[in-house]
C-alpha cells in the first residue's frame, strides 16, 4: 500500500466515524444530580414522566431529584431553600418568584388559557350564566396566588361582576373538588384535570374560562438564578430533555395518552380517557423553534413578555407584589438558544418533530 492509499484510508475512515457520531444518539457517561420540581397530575408535567419512562435524563447525563407540591405558591416559596433547581410552574407564581427569590423563568410549558376557568354547579349554571349578576354576594372557591385566580378575576370583569362584590375562599385544589361534590360549594376557579373531575363528580359546568375574557394563561419553565449561573449546560440539558418530551408525545399520540393517564393515576387523580384527550386537545405546547420565536425580542417586548406583564399587572393591582417586574428582568431566552446552537443537543430535543 502506498503512503497516498493508506491516507486515504484513514481519511475515508474518519470521516465515516464523524458521520456516525453525528447520527448517534447522546449517550453521556456522568449522571449529574438536578433538583427537578413539578406539581403532579398536570398535563404540563408530562414531559418529565416521558423521560423517566424513555430514560432520556440519562441520555443527556442528568440523574433527576423530583420535588413536587400541590401548587404553584408553596413550590416557590421552598426555593430557598434550594430544594429544587428548574422545574414548572404556573405563570403567576414564576412572578412571584420572581420577584420574592430571582427566579428566571426560560421557556413555556404549555398555553393553558382554556383549562382555567370558573366552574358552576349543573343546577345552578343556567340561571348564572343568563344573570351573572347572581354571583355577587358568593363565595368563589379557588386557590389564590394562581393561574386560575388570574382567570377567574378575567371572568369577573368580562361578565361586569366587581370583584368586590365576591368572595374568594382559597382553598386547594383537591379541597374545592371535595367541597363541591358535597354540596359545600356552587361556584368555583379550577384548572385541569380538576376541570373534568367536577363535570363528571358534581355535574358542573364552565362558566368562563381564561381564553373566553381574553386572558393568555402560559405555564412557565424556571429556574434558581444561582444555579442557572453556576450551571448553564445542565439548565439547557434540562430544556432539550423537556422538549423532546413534547416533540416525542405529538409523533406518538397514543402511547403518550396512555403514559399520560398512568401518571395522573400516580399522582392520585384518575381521569377518563375522553378528559385525557381534551387535555391534549386545549393545551397548546411549544416546540424549540416556536419557543424562540415567542421569546425573540427586537425593538419591542417579546409575545412572552406581552402574556407576562399582563398577569404581573393582576398581581400588583390585587396588591399581591408592590409593582409590576420588567419582563425582561426575568424572562430569559439563553437557554432556548444555548440548546439551538448545540448541534447534538438540538437533535435530541427535536428529532421527532418531523416524524
């Protein structure tokens, strides 16, 4: 063999190793810790259970830590205490986060604006929705510092009902469900799955939801600021194993259903097969590129930062924080573009996108 042959060779040789790891999925050796916090049985969650299922945290070289709560307010308030780094939460409380403990939000995990809503129960839904005038002077039933609080004040004002003429009961979720199933409630702010669970328990209806008084209801991927400084690969790892969940799930419907109602049974709520498919039919989810353009911002605010200061104004003028945060403060899209421009890491978030 000559010299030139024998170059040859090696050259041919190592270009089909570099086309070959290129197509190879990753494959990482370390398993680094990430706190992980969640709320369980929410359709935004989803993604989480996917990886843990496909083993895709191992696949980026993350070994997950899961924290959950009942709800947005006490997942933030724990944060502290740095018992979680990234998660999801609602978008209500990522402000508050946001401005109480620096939390950066880095993505949406879903527009949830239709599965937040007003509930009524079936005997006293007509006579409401014909005179909503009918709700003064009644309890509310919702989990304040919320997305559906949110909604709910929303829904109040569409329909010309002064906020101060009711009265919000906060309570948990689960709580509402028990109190309205046995006749301790008429009127209530829920999102779903807990939206289902009355329509098939208590027989009640929607009266209102976000997307009817015109409010955007976007859930929120977060992270500590701390730890997105000290550690920026995992943050955009941890993004790329969440996209691919959602990349993953709209190619393969209906393994995804049936993952989906296995892991709202583990988080102790068992739905119906026809409330799962609404749940995949009102939730719109955001893939990489999507999510860059919706946080893209040029000379004016990104649609993000639009859908943000409007629940931060709710929050200030219900006196929940003294003032509305600059979007840009806390809303970040480093994340989203460090995933894009990892070539490896851009494959894996999104290699069912197109399948």
């Amino acid at each position: 063999m000559t010299k030139d042959k024998g170059m040859k060779r090696i050259l041919k040789g190592l270009t089909l190793a570099t086309l070959i790891a290129a197509s190879t999925p990753m494959v990482a050796s370390a398993q680094t810790p990430i706190g992980v916090s969640y709320q369980p049985s929410l359709y935004w969650a989803l993604p989480f259970h996917y990886a843990n299922v496909k083993g895709w945290w191992k696949d980026v070289g993350l070994a997950p830590n899961f924290t959950t709560f009942p709800a947005g307010a006490p997942q933030i308030a724990a944060a502290p205490s740095r018992s979680w780094d990234v998660g999801g939460t609602g978008s209500v409380p990522a402000i508050l986060g946001a401005v109480r403990f620096n939390i950066l939000t880095i993505g949406i995990t879903n527009d949830e604006s239709k599965t937040n809503a007003m509930m009524v129960r079936g005997d006293k839904f007509e006579a409401i929705r014909s005179n909503p005038k009918l709700l003064e002077n009644q309890n509310i039933l919702l989990t304040t510092n919320s997305t559906v609080d949110y909604a709910t004040r929303k829904c109040l004002e569409k329909m010309g009902v002064s906020q101060g003429s009711v009265k919000f009961v906060n309570l948990g979720q689960a709580q509402i469900i028990t109190a309205l199933t046995s006749n301790n409630g008429d009127i209530a702010g829920v999102w779903a799955p807990n939206t289902y669970t009355l329509e098939d328990r208590a027989g009640a209806k929607y009266l209102c939801s976000g997307a009817d008084a015109g409010a955007i209801v976007p859930g929120a991927l977060i992270v500590r600021a701390d730890f997105a400084k000290e550690r920026p690969d995992d943050v955009a790892k941890f993004l790329a194993v969440y996209l691919r969940g959602w990349s993953w799930a709209k190619a393969n419907p209906a393994e995804a259903r049936a993952l989906a109602l296995d892991f709202y049974k583990q988080g102790g709520l068992e739905v119906t097969p026809r409330a799962m498919d609404q749940e995949f039919a009102l939730r719109p989810t955001f893939g990489l590129d999507e999510q860059i353009k919706i946080m893209a911002r040029g000379a004016n605010p990104s649609t993000v930062d639009g859908w943000f200061s409007e629940i931060g104004k709710f929050i200030s003028d219900v006196g929940t924080i003294p003032a509305n945060p600059e979007a840009r403060n806390y809303i970040t899209d480093e994340f989203m573009k460090k995933v894009a421009a990892d070539p490896k890491l851009k494959a894996f978030a999104t290699e069912f996108d197109k399948k």
